[in-house]
C-alpha cells in the first residue's frame, strides 16, 4: 500500500487495484466490467469463466479490510447489454445482498450507456461524472475539472518494465498526471494499455501484493 495526498484528501493505493479514501471510509473502483468474459462467450469467443465470482471476491477482501462505508464505480460497472446474462446478474444480487448497508454510487462511464444503469434491486445511486468530494473530483474519463483534482479510469494503464523483450512484464499501475490521477481496471478480465509518462508525472506499478513507485 502507498499512501499519498490528492484533491486535499489521503489517498491509499491497493494493491488489489483500487484505492481508499479513510477519512471518507470510501473505496473507489475503476472498470470492473462485470460480465465481459460472459459477452465474448456469448459470441462464440472461448474466454475463461469464472471471473465475476473473482471480482466479487476481491471486493469481499477489500470491504473486510478497510471497513468502508462506501463504494464509488468509476465507471464501467457492467460490460455490456449483452453481459447481463442471468447468472451475472443474479451473482451480484446475491453479493449485494450480503453488504446491503454499504453505499454504492456508479459514475456512469461510457461502457454503462450501453450496457444501461445497473438493476434497481442492486441499490446503486447512479451519477453522471463528475462527482465532487470538495476538491476532488471522481469521474470515468480522465481530463481536467476546473477547481478540483480528478480520479479516473478507462484507459487500463500499466508499465513496461524489464530490460530485454523476452524479460519485460506489464503490470497495472496508477498513473499520475498534472491535476489527474488514473486508476487501473478491477475486473478480473481486463486488458490493459501502456502509458508513457510525461515530465514531473508520478507512476506506481502493482507486483503482486505491493505498490511501488516506479521511474518515469
């Protein structure tokens, strides 16, 4: 875990992917993309199953270790109309029911318009982007809000690191820019897209369970 200051507020960084407000006992999620494994299948592509079960028992792991009060999607919840098959929908209700007083709030990204607001039974407040928390701002894509700093997703950063071709891994990261902050995918059946950070922009890549702050 690293800890560091954004938009006047604490900010931990997970290595299970997410990051944690504590002084407003929230977790902040980006592109989980619930039900994308289910999609490709439904389409006749062989991708594993499984990987909602993952991602809900990593948000189970993470909810028991920080006690939040609140979870914050920043966008892409769900995948698509065509992931909202029975079973992934009917496994997310079940898992909401078991945390029915944690607070969910979705800031829709652009995924969610075309997979539709989540089912009412999940009891998600469902926002449009950006959501203030005083001088931060929480959004799904990463741009700049005037008078606030900005925690985002979509673009699925990593980080090239090794020496020779063979010896290189991606490993998903934060990545940290002027006035914006970008956090990587949740969900369990994700890609992922390297960044090139720019002067004075600050990285940290996940190996694992840890967090640690790479070179630019």
């Amino acid at each position: 875990m690293v800890e560091l200051e954004f938009g006047g507020l604490p900010l931990r960084l997970l290595p299970q992917r997410a990051a944690f407000l504590p002084t407003e006992r929230t977790l902040l999620i980006a592109d989980a993309h619930i039900g994308k494994a289910g999609s490709f299948r439904s389409l006749g592509v062989p991708v594993p199953s499984g990987t909602t079960a993952q991602t809900l028992a990593v948000l189970d792991a993470l909810i028991g270790v920080t006690g939040v009060a609140r979870i914050v999607f920043l966008g892409d919840l769900l995948h698509s109309a065509r992931g909202r098959a029975a079973a992934t929908l009917d496994a997310v209700a079940q898992w909401r029911a078991r945390h029915g007083r944690l607070a969910l709030t979705l800031v829709r990204g652009n995924h969610d318009r075309h997979a539709g607001d989540p089912p009412a039974g999940w009891g998600v407040e469902v926002v449009d982007e950006p959501l203030r928390i005083g001088a931060l701002a929480l959004a799904h894509h990463p741009g700049p809000v005037e008078g606030a700093q900005v925690l985002a997703g979509h673009l699925h950063p990593c980080v090239v690191v090794g020496g020779r071709a063979r010896e290189r891994l991606r490993l998903p990261c934060f990545h940290f820019g002027a006035g914006v902050g970008v956090l990587p995918a949740f969900g369990a059946f994700t890609g992922m897209h390297a960044v090139r950070p720019g002067p004075g922009d600050r990285v940290f890549a996940i190996a694992g369970d840890s967090v640690r702050e790479v070179g630019a």
